[in-house]
C-alpha cells in the first residue's frame, strides 16, 4: 500500500491489483524516510513502550487523552494466540473494543517495515465508510500491551450474528461485506483475513469489515503461522489456492476476492467453507486438486438470484487470479441481483 502520513483515502483513481508490500516510487517517498539511517531493528528485547511510540510517530492517534489507559474496570471478551479483546470506555462513557496484543508475538522487524505497517493503521483509522468498522487509535494498554482501540459493537462478530438471528437477511449482508471490501480497494489497501469472523455487526445490523491490524502486523514482524502455510491459523479455508503454493505469500485484492466469495458463501450457509473437512490439512488438499465447495441448495435456491450468487461464487474462486471479478464487479452484480427481487 503506498501512503503517506498525509494521505486520505482517495476514491478518484481506478482500483488496481495491490501486495501488501509494494514498491514505493522515489518521488512519492515520505521526506521523512528513513532510507539514508541504518534500519533500526524490532526484537522481542524492544519494550512495548518503544514500539508504541514508533506507532505513534508514523500517525497513529494516541488515545491516551481520551481514556484511562489502565482501563481497570475493563472486561475481557475474547482471547487468542496473538491477542485478547476487552472490553472498556472512553472519558466519556462511549464503550469500546480493545485488542490488546501481546508483544511476544512481534518477532524480529526492521524499522522501516514496522513503520509501513504504522502508516497502514493511520490509513484505517481515517477510512470513512459505512461498512468499515473504522480504527479510532492506540493505547499502551496496562503499560505492557499495544491496544488497537475501535468502537464496541454488541451484536460481535457475524458468524455469531448469523446463529443468533437465522431471520437476517443474507443477501444484504453480503453487499455489505462486498461494498466494505470495495472500498478498502479504491483505497489501494487489501483486508487479507477476510471471514464472518471478522466482519462486525452493528446494533442496527450493519456489517462492517474489521480486524485489518492483523494482516498490516503480521507482514512488520516474524509471527507464528501453520506449518504448511504463511496463513493465519485457521483461516486456510478462505484462502486462495496462489497462498498456498507460494513460500512468501503476497495478499492482494484477487485473494481478498477468493476470500470473499467463501464468505459470502459462509454468510448464506451460516457455517464455514468445507465443513465436513475437519482439519485444515484436509481443507489444504481440496483446495490444491481444485475440489470447489459444493453448491448449497437448501440456502442458494435454482433460480435467478440463487443462480447468480452461486455463478458470482464461483468467478471468485477462479484458480486464475486474473480471472476473478473485481470487488467492485461482485458489489454490482449483487445489487443488480437486488434490484430483481
């Protein structure tokens, strides 16, 4: 993504295939590069306190005026490998989320790589979007954690959501997740952990595409994947075949669109890709011999809307990244399918 600390998502430029770690033309270079300084590097020795003022100096808003960082009353929600989500409130009483994570999993980066991974956090907390659930700052969370600090959704996550409202209406949810993704592409950035899990259902049912900071710090450090693959764990099934087969996989916009295409598919189902394969090494191999999930006749009924989601499903998982539609082509054939109804 290329970016400055005074760049604002700018939607007049046509949306492009994009890595998560492109190369930077030299009149485009920040002034206040680092590129004449010897790289300073990241290590697990480096204290939180550091590293959150590297953060800091790359644009991304200090919060610590607008709430107690200790957070003493704060609740825990959630928890995983690399983080714990908790819940916690602004001076004002506004609740918000705190993804608290833990600096054992930043390995060893250089200086100039986290600082990209910064100005990448800057640019989601200036996205403005209905379906972006936008980044508000960071804290030093109890003095020992980097906190990522966005606003509390009650409804959680949309997997969850989907079990507990069986009634919403699915179809609109996936133009939600598609417009949210076509955003983030004309804003020449990638999402590259797309899931139900990761998209936030507001009160009023909105779904908003989140947990971007994952993808942004796992290329600025060396953190812990699968054995079999430079994914996130658990994530296999929404990723695209090309990931699996490289060493050094690149996220980009046609893998965001794969992704996206098991959602949707994850949304109407309300479970995940292949679940009859248990283990992700199973979900691997189909992939790799090109076994495609299965059309889903009790949700995806044979007729002109059940047919075009399934056929914009399927463009997605094209094995040929190049041919798979663009965020934006997914958005318009849903919303034509819409306007049909």
């Amino acid at each position: 993504m290329e970016v400055s600390q005074d760049d604002e998502p700018d939607r007049n430029f046509e949306p492009q295939m994009v890595t998560s770690q492109p190369f930077i033309p030299e009149s485009h270079k920040d002034p206040d590069s680092d590129d004449d300084i010897e790289p300073q590097m990241v290590t697990s020795q480096m204290s939180t306190q550091q590293i959150f003022e590297c953060l800091c100096r790359a644009g991304c808003i200090d919060l610590s005026s607008q709430m107690d960082a200790r957070q003493e009353t704060a609740m825990i929600a959630s928890g995983g490998g690399f983080g714990d989500i908790w819940v916690g409130e602004l001076h004002t009483g506004v609740k918000v989320a705190i993804k608290a994570w833990r600096t054992t999993a930043l390995g060893r980066c250089e200086y100039k790589t986290l600082k990209r991974a910064a100005r990448e956090l800057h640019l989601w907390s200036r996205m403005n979007h209905p379906h972006i659930h936008r980044l508000k700052g960071v804290i030093l969370f109890r003095d020992q954690y980097l906190g990522m600090v966005s606003e509390w959704m009650d409804n959680g996550n949309l997997h969850d959501f989907l079990l507990k409202h069986p009634e919403a209406d699915r179809y609109q949810l996936c133009i939600h997740v598609a417009s949210g993704l076509e955003y983030m592409h004309g804003c020449n950035t990638v999402h590259g952990d797309l899931k139900a899990l990761n998209v936030i259902v507001s009160s009023e049912g909105i779904a908003r595409l989140s947990d971007f900071d994952f993808s942004i710090m796992s290329d600025a450090s060396s953190l812990v994947f699968t054995a079999s693959s430079n994914t996130r764990t658990g994530s296999v099934r929404w990723v695209a075949p090309e990931m699996l087969e490289d060493d050094t996989p690149k996220r980009t916009t046609q893998s965001d669109v794969y992704a996206l295409g098991m959602t949707m598919l994850e949304i109407f189902t309300g479970d995940v890709p292949y679940p009859e394969r248990r283990i992700d090494g199973s979900v691997i191999r189909a992939v790799m011999t090109g076994i495609l999930p299965p059309r889903p006749a009790q949700y995806l009924k044979a007729d002109e809307l059940g047919n075009r989601v399934w056929k914009l499903m399927l463009d997605c998982w094209s094995r040929d990244p190049h041919a798979r539609p663009s965020a934006a082509q997914v958005l318009a054939g849903l919303k034509d399918g819409a306007g049909k109804t």
